[in-house]
C-alpha cells in the first residue's frame, strides 16, 4: 500500500501534466483560429 505522501505527489505530478496538456491544446486550438 501506497504511502500518503507518495500518493498526494502522484496526484499532484498527474494534475500539473493534465494542465499542461490542457494549456498545449488551448494554445493549438487559438493557432488554428488565427490561421483559419
């Protein structure tokens, strides 16, 4: 069984890649309006 500590920081590790994913798509969506 996991530990807390090393849960929380796979949860944190796992949201901040989610927003990063987020932000990348964000940023394509606007690139591709600006070219269309």
């Amino acid at each position: 069984m996991m530990d807390a500590v090393a849960f929380l920081h796979s949860q944190v590790i796992q949201i901040k890649q989610g927003h990063r994913y987020m932000n990348m798509s964000e940023r394509l969506r606007i690139l591709e309006a600006n070219h269309g």
